[in-house]
C-alpha cells in the first residue's frame, strides 16, 4: 500500500514520512479515527514506507523486494493482528489461522470495516474477538529476529475488541518493548481500550476525509457510473467516511433496513405516546422483539443504533430550517419532510443521548433485549415532549 493509493489524508502522510525523515519512529503508536477513513491503510503505507530499501521523499518506492511483499501484506517482519470468530468446536485458532483472508480483503478492500470482515470470515451473528490466547502468539512473533527489515512492525486492527487477558499481556510488552519493533494500533473507538494501553501510545487522530477528496475517490473510480453532484451529495452524507460513501452508493440492504426500522419505531411510538394507540404498541413491541434476535447480530444492531441517531441529526437540522446544512437521500428527506417538527430542542439531546447509551451497551454485550425494549419506552415519552 502506497501512501499515494490513499484517499485525502495529506497532512497525516507528511507527518507520518517526516516522522520516518527524522528517525523519530514512536514505538507504539494508536491511529485512532472514525470507520472508513483510511485508518488501517494509512498504517500499511506507514509501515510499508519505513521498511521500503529505496524509499522517496513522499513514499515508497513500490517495486523493491519489499514493498513487493507488502503489496500482498506478506512481508515475514509484518505481523497482523486483528479480531477473529471461531467456530464452536475450535478453539486454539489465532489470527494467522486467518491471515490469508484477511490479506485477500485488505487488498481488495482498503477501506472494508469490522462488519465486512466479520461476514467474510463467518456465517454468524457474533462479534470478532482477539482472543487471550492470541497474546502467546505476538510474544513469540516479537521473540524472532528480523528477516529482512530493520524494523519488526505489528499491526493491531481494532484493539478495542481485544480480550483483557490479552490487553494485559500486549501492556507488558509496550512497558519494555523489543528493540527495533514498531506497534501501530487502528482503532474505531479508541474510548474502549483500556486506559493503560491509551497511555502508552502516541495518538495519530485521523480526521474524516475532506468531501471533495471522497467525491474525487467515486468519481474516478472505473467500476462506478456517477455525477460529480451526485457524488458530492453523497460525501455529504458519508461525513467523512469513505466506507460509508461506498455503502450509500451501493443502496445496501442494511441501509434499507435500518431507515425501515427507524421509521417505524418513530412512528409507532410517536402514536403510543400521542394517540394512546395500543395497536402500535404491539408493533413496538414486534418492533423490539425483532432488533433484539440473536440472529440480527450485534454489530447489526450498533449500526442501526448509529443509523439512527444521523436520523435524529438531520431531522433536527431540517426543523431548523438549515436546508444546505441537511444531507438525506431522497426517500429519507420525504420521511422527514414531515417527521422532522417532532425532533426539537425540547427532546433532540435526550433522543441523542438514550440511543448513544444503547449502542454502547450493546457494544458491551448487555442483554439486547433489555437495551431495546428500554429504548423503546424512552422514545414513547421523548416524543411526548
């Protein structure tokens, strides 16, 4: 990965090869971001860039053994770390018993996020972990010497799913790290890691990307048919995320879905609270019961969540009336052409508040049931305001 192949992103890029210039290459060092901005490839490039014998003043130079290698994320002094589900019957599976995949969907997909790589690597609704036992693996890859680089670099995508028991471990190491050996750690919700870990990384904050960099990324895109407007409106939309502007421009199933789920939570619970309408609360309650089924999964139920709170959002802004600063697709914006003048100063924080709580209990594994019927009650009396 070249850091030239990455959307946006140039301020980082120049602190990232100044960095590498100067021979001030932090040990451990935590990319931290929202999904989609190019977080795990920026430390691909990264550590493409620091390994790369004939590197330029801007970036690797891409065709040297080992920028070669890299280019298949097969470098042997790159170690991979990154959240994994086992299936039930095994259990000492460890990351490079996944490498292989995850390899082929990096460099398909520089961008792809957890849920993408957690439907590609299995059938179920469950989340990845990195496992406990994955610690003994990293203190043996770090015990090597290096192959052929001067540097052993150990990319962790997604720490924050990483088990206490190995958090602890990798702890240990970044206290007394090995010499020449470099951590990059990517992580989507940096909050989540343990404050220990947090403390003893340099944070890399990746700002979202640049609307016109996201529009530029789809418009030169060959496998895309589509206008400089409408790919504008889009990276409008996307915030930032380029993940989620792909997503947007495929019209996705889970879109769909979570904008039918919102509009009938909303609209049922605008009736129950409104209308003592106790035919809809049945619906909510089908409503709850629905969302809440193992079999939607949990990282399913989290982007529902954050779906519907860029609802909240934009209905807020429409009921403002601050038009050129609202970005719905257009079946969104007839929903909310009239949902919008019940989301008001009057509840717009609480509404906020309740599904950010929900999605970080669901995060957390509290029982989804509970989180959904509890959220379902709140709306009722929020929309009450």
């Amino acid at each position: 990965m070249l850091f030239s192949q990455i959307i946006g992103q140039k301020a980082i890029k120049e602190r990232l090869i100044r960095s590498v210039h100067e021979k001030r290459i932090p040990h451990a060092q935590l990319f931290r971001g929202r999904e989609g901005v190019g977080k795990l490839a920026l430390a691909v490039a990264y550590a493409q860039y620091i390994c790369c014998k004939n590197r330029t003043e801007h970036d690797a130079c891409g065709v040297c053994p080992s920028c070669v290698k890299y280019s298949k994320l097969a470098h042997p002094d790159l170690h991979l770390v990154f959240p994994i589900i086992k299936p039930a019957n095994k259990d000492s599976l460890v990351c490079d018993d996944f490498v292989n995949e995850f390899r082929e969907m990096f460099i398909e997909d520089p961008y792809m996020s957890a849920q993408d790589w957690f439907n590609k690597i299995s059938k179920d609704s469950k989340q990845g972990i990195i496992y406990s036992n994955e610690s003994q693996e990293i203190i043996r890859k770090l015990s090597l010497k290096t192959y052929e680089s001067e540097y052993k670099m150990m990319i962790i995508w997604l720490p924050e799913k990483m088990h206490v028991t190995c958090a602890n471990k990798l702890l240990k190491i970044l206290e007394e790290p090995p010499a020449k050996t470099v951590f990059l750690l990517v992580s989507d919700q940096p909050e989540t890691i343990i404050a220990t870990i947090l403390s003893r990384t340099q944070h890399v904050i990746i700002p979202a990307l640049e609307n016109e960099d996201i529009m530029s990324a789809l418009t030169s895109n060959a496998k895309v048919a589509i206008s400089p407007t409408d790919a504008l409106n889009i990276a409008r939309i996307a915030k930032g995320s380029y993940k989620k502007a792909k997503d947007l421009l495929a019209e996705n199933d889970e879109h769909k879905e979570n904008y039918d789920k919102f509009v009938q939570v909303m609209r049922d619970a605008w009736k129950v609270g409104n209308r003592k309408n106790y035919v809809a609360l049945k619906g909510l309650k089908q409503w709850s019961d629905d969302i809440s089924q193992s079999t939607v999964g949990r990282e399913r139920q989290k982007n529902f969540l954050v779906y519907a709170q860029h609802m909240l959002r934009e209905n807020f802004i429409l009921n403002l009336q601050q038009l050129e600063l609202n970005y719905l697709n257009q079946t969104e914006a007839d929903f909310s052409k009239n949902f919008s003048p019940f989301i008001h100063a009057g509840n717009v924080e609480d509404l906020m508040t309740e599904f950010a709580l929900a999605q970080r209990h669901i995060e957390q594994n509290v029982n989804a049931r509970m989180v959904f019927f509890d959220l379902m009650l709140k709306i009722i009396v929020l929309l009450k305001k």
